[in-house]
C-alpha cells in the first residue's frame, strides 16, 4: 500500500503485522490487528474531540498495532 498511495501504510507497518502474524498464527494475527485499529480509533476520536479539532491528520499506528498484539499475546 506504501508504493501504491503515498502518505498510507508505511514500511514499519507492514513489517509489524507480517511478524505478529507469522509468530501469532492467522486467528492471533487477525484478532491482534483488529484489537489495535479499535485502540487506534478510540484513542484518537476521544483525544481529537478533547482537543476541539476536526481535523484528524497523521498519526503513527504502530504503537496502537503493537498493543494490540500485546493483548493477544499475554491473553492467549
């Protein structure tokens, strides 16, 4: 997605999920990937409407990625 539109996924991404997947399986890939989007969006929406700002712009995924598998990891 990084080579196709510029300003989307980057490589740090894409590396992270192939990881977690590989070492979780597809389930705990999938759950762990879900679970971080959801933190991603919760944080986001909730410290954007705090602020006032309509607005949300770029914002790094990697550490809402990495807690989502964290979860899955001690969880499972």
């Amino acid at each position: 997605m990084a080579l196709i539109k510029n300003g989307t996924l980057g490589g740090g991404d894409i590396k992270l999920v192939g990881a977690c997947s590989f070492y979780l399986g597809i389930s705990g890939g999938l759950l762990g990937s879900s679970l971080g989007l959801v933190f991603t969006i919760l944080v986001n929406v909730l410290y954007f409407s705090y602020k006032g700002l309509d607005d949300i712009g770029k914002f790094p995924l990697v550490p809402y990625l990495g807690g989502g598998y964290w979860v899955v990891v001690l969880c499972v």
